[in-house]
C-alpha cells in the first residue's frame, strides 16, 4: 500500500492552477500538462533517451566481481589423510571489453539518437493533436452555446405568439385549431432548447476530458466575440500550407528519420558477418581449509592474473544473419513508404480543411444574405399575423426558415473559422480566437 501511494503522489505531483474563466488558450496550455497521452509520450521520450545512453555505454569494458564459497562434506570417506569436512574459497574480478564486432556498437549509437529524436518528435505529434481535438471541442462549445441562445430567443417569441394568439382567440379572430398549432410549436421550441442545452453539455463534458478533470467540476467557458471579418479572412493556398507543413510537422520529420533509423539497421545486421575481437583480464585467487598455510599465505600464494583475446568468425550460424539483413531491408522498404504515406495524408488533410474552410465562407456569406431577407420575410408576416391578416401556417412556415437561416449562418461561420485556424496552425501559428 506504501509503494501504491508513493507512485500515485507521484503522478498526481504535477499541478496546474486552473483559471476561473477557460479560453481557448487556457485550455490547450492546461492540456499540453495535464493530458495523460501527452504524459506518457514524454515519458517514452525520456526511457529513449536513457536507450542512447546504453548504447554508448556498450563501449567501455565491463568490470564484474565474482566468489565462490564451498563447504564437502565426505561422512563415508576411510582415508585418515582426508578430513571428513573442508571449506574453499574462490575469488575473482574479471573485466572484458569488446574491441571490434563489425561496427555494431557505433551503429547502435546512431540508430538509438534517431529513435530519440523520433521519440520527442512523437511528443511533438501528440501536442498538436490535442491541439487540435482542443480547438475542435472548443469551437463546437462555442457553436451550441450560441445555438442555446438561438433556441430561447425562439422560444421566447413562441410564447409571445402563443399568448397573442390567446387573445385573438378570445376576440374570435382565430380558430381554436390556430390556436392548438401555436401552442404545439411552443411545446416543440421547449424540446428543441432542451436539446439544445443537452448537447453543450455534451461538448463540455468532451473538453473536460481532454483536459482531464472531472466531470462534476463547474467550467465557465469564455465566449470570445467574432466578428464577420474573423469569418471571412482570406486564405492561405493549399500549396503554400503543405509545403510550408512538410517542414514543420514533426510527423513528417518522424517518418524521414526512421527511413534513416531503418537504413542503419541493415548496416546493423550485416555486422553479423564481420568477426567479432574481444579483450579479457582478471585477477583472483583461492583458499581452502585444512591446508598448512594460513588464509593470508594461501590468498598470497594463490594470486593469480589473466589476459586474454578472443577472436569469434562467424562460419555458418543457420542463416541467422542473413534473414536479419533481408528482414532489415524490407523494413527499410516499409518505412520508405511510411513516410510517403504520411506526406499524402498531410496533403489530404490540407486539403479536406481548404475545401470545408473555402466551403464555409461562401456558405456564411450566402447564408447571411438569406437571414436578412428572412428576418425581413418574417417580420411581416408577423405583423400581418396580429393583425389577422395572416394565418398559423404561414406564420409557423416563415418562423421555421428564420430558424434554419439563423442555424445555417452559425454552422458557417464556426466550420469557417474552426477551418481557417487550423490551416493557420499547420503553417506553424498558434491557434487563437
């Protein structure tokens, strides 16, 4: 239990003051701490950085102590000469240092830097994708906070009608069955908030998650004012943000440095061939009971010092080694085509966010123009609605399209903007609203 407790002091020790009111950049910096993917890919980083360290050390010699301690027992034995018991000793300290094994070691070294290298960079990948599942989130806050708004002020004009169409009832303006529709569609305006409601909450509960904190905790999000001209920025070329990604994305740096990573282990299995020269020395000595010499005379006596080279040439090992160099270079291939795989998806990427942020922009400004003229639409059919010029059906028909047109510019304008920062942030800008 002691043990648990510390491991869990331990992960919990890293604390991030948490702000009253969570911006866009409040949470991507709360995130890039906090979220756990991100925590453990810096911990894989640190564990390659100790593999390089390990391979370095494969350099230097090894230095080892060795005894031995060993008591006979002879309880059957009839020579008087020997002694029914004795007790002996061995005690040794060898060192052994590989000189030559085909470039192996060095190689090692090198591959291990890549695979380092390629270590923080995936570090680097998992930042920028909780980046951008940040943004994602978000915006879609964003979007059904503002569809909530929608939603009551929708609901509020409703229940106006509603209580409008109450007194033309009385008056004997309207049917009783105009009436029952109105009232139908206040029922349904309820429902729609309700929902509406439910799916910001939702969207909340998606960014607590990724920021890690639970989901009973209050987050008041900040509502950051766009404007038309946020919406409608000019975008980058899709060219311009590939090339400009292609060296910068930390994907795409991987992918190149495990080609290299791959290449070396080729060179790596073919040291297998090469013959392998090994330098040993040690120094140890021995006593045994029952001698005439004392302990110190028999460790004196028994001194004794070795120096050896070992040259190994492999012959024939069961074709060990050559299946490791063919496996090596189909590797290679593979990785090779890792890596355009991953230019294409960048590219497809870039692309997919250009047309939908293109999209959403001639969608917003469209969609604009249409809300005018249907608030206008709207507006007086109401007017004429009180006056009973007017019936239910017309006023409820024109209401459902100010609703989808206010929904429409919405949509826009945050698939717009959701879009257009996340191009910005595949040319290297940090993202901000």
């Amino acid at each position: 239990m002691v043990g648990l407790a510390t491991v869990c002091s331990g992960l919990s020790a890293q604390t991030v003051e948490r702000p009253a009111e969570w911006t866009l950049s409040n949470c991507i910096e709360y995130a890039l701490q906090q979220n756990i993917s991100v925590r453990k890919n810096r911990i894989s980083a640190e564990s390659s950085s100790i593999d390089v360290k390990t391979a370095k050390a494969a350099l230097f010699p090894s230095l080892s102590f060795s005894t031995s301690q060993n008591y006979v027992n002879r309880p059957l034995t009839e020579d008087n000469s020997q002694k029914e018991n004795s007790y002996n000793g061995n005690y040794g300290l060898n060192a052994s240092w590989t000189v030559y094994n085909g470039g192996r070691n060095l190689k090692t070294i090198e591959q291990q830097k890549l695979n380092s290298r390629i270590a923080e960079l995936t570090v680097s990948e998992s930042e920028n994708d909780i980046q951008t599942s940040i943004t994602q989130i978000y915006v879609q806050v964003l979007y059904a906070a503002e569809s909530v708004k929608i939603n009551e002020s929708t609901l509020k004009v409703s229940e106006a009608q509603r209580d409008r169409a109450k007194e033309l009832l009385a008056a004997g303006s309207i049917a009783q069955s105009d009436y029952a529709q109105l009232e139908s569609q206040c029922s349904t305006d309820k429902y729609q908030l309700v929902t509406a409601q439910a799916a910001l909450q939702n969207y909340k509960l998606q960014l607590k998650q990724l920021l890690e904190l639970d989901g009973e905790e209050e987050m008041q999000i900040a509502m950051p004012a766009l404007a038309d001209a946020d919406v409608l920025n000019p975008l980058p070329t899709k060219m311009d943000v590939y090339r400009t990604a292609l060296a910068l994305r930390p994907e795409i740096e991987a992918s190149k440095l495990s080609v290299d990573a791959s290449k070396l282990s080729i060179a790596i299995a073919k040291s297998g061939y090469m013959p392998t020269l090994s330098l040993s020395a040690g120094i140890g000595t021995s006593h045994t009971s029952g001698s005439d010499f004392t302990f110190s005379q028999q460790v004196k006596n028994g001194w004794n010092n070795s120096l050896g080279l070992t040259i190994s040439v492999p012959i024939f090992n069961n074709r060990e080694t050559k299946s490791a160099v063919q496996k090596a270079k189909l590797q290679y291939q593979s990785s090779q085509l890792d890596q355009l795989d991953q230019e294409k998806t960048l590219f497809k990427t870039i692309e997919s966010l250009w047309l939908d942020a293109n999209s959403a922009q001639q969608s917003f400004a469209a969609a604009s123009e249409k809300l005018r003229s249907t608030e206008v639409s709207y507006n007086l059919i109401s007017e004429q609605f009180n006056l009973g010029m007017k019936n239910t059906v017309e006023l409820l028909s024109e209401k459902n399209n100010l609703l989808s047109a206010k929904q429409e510019v919405l949509q826009a304008k945050y698939m717009a903007i959701l879009n257009s920062q996340l191009l910005r942030f595949y040319q290297g800008e940090n993202i901000k609203l």
